[in-house]
C-alpha cells in the first residue's frame, strides 16, 4: 500500500492531490468521467483539505481489503456447508 501511496504522489509532498489521483485513475483507465474522479477524491479525502494524506489511502485500502476477505470466508464457507445448511460438520 506504501509504494502504491508513494507512486500516485508525484511531487512527493506526502499527500495526492486531484491531479495526481486523476492520473493514476487514467493509467488504469478508469478515469472516463471528471465526477468520477472528484467523487472518490471526495470519498478519500476525510479530513477535506482538497488532499489525500497516507492514513485516509491506508484506511481505503484496509477497507476494500476487509471486504474481499469477507466474500472469500463466505465463498470457502459455501464450499465446505455441502448441504446447505449453515452449518459446516
């Protein structure tokens, strides 16, 4: 997540600005609509001061972590309940 961070941040400031979220957003090539882009610069931008800082990136990150944890527990759970009852014996 650091060098993930670290490579968004062109000018090394310690924080992604707009300008430099958009870009990475394009490299991607997620970057078709200018809302889009301000909606997660806003939805990352905790503390808005028109800057992502480390801790609201690294909190994002956590967060869609958890989340993709989740389905694979349930996905590995469903595997493993063979009749489907909610329970694994």
């Amino acid at each position: 997540v650091c060098k993930q961070f670290i490579s968004i941040d062109e000018n090394r400031h310690g924080s992604i600005t707009i300008d430099e979220l958009k870009k990475a957003m394009c490299s991607l090539g997620v970057c078709d609509d200018e809302d889009e882009v301000k909606l997660v610069f806003d939805a990352l931008d905790l503390c808005h001061d028109q800057e992502i800082h480390y801790t609201e990136f690294l909190a994002a990150m956590i967060g869609s972590k958890i989340d993709i944890n989740e389905d694979l527990i349930k996905s590995a759970f469903k595997h493993f309940d063979v009749d489907g009852c909610g329970c694994i014996t």
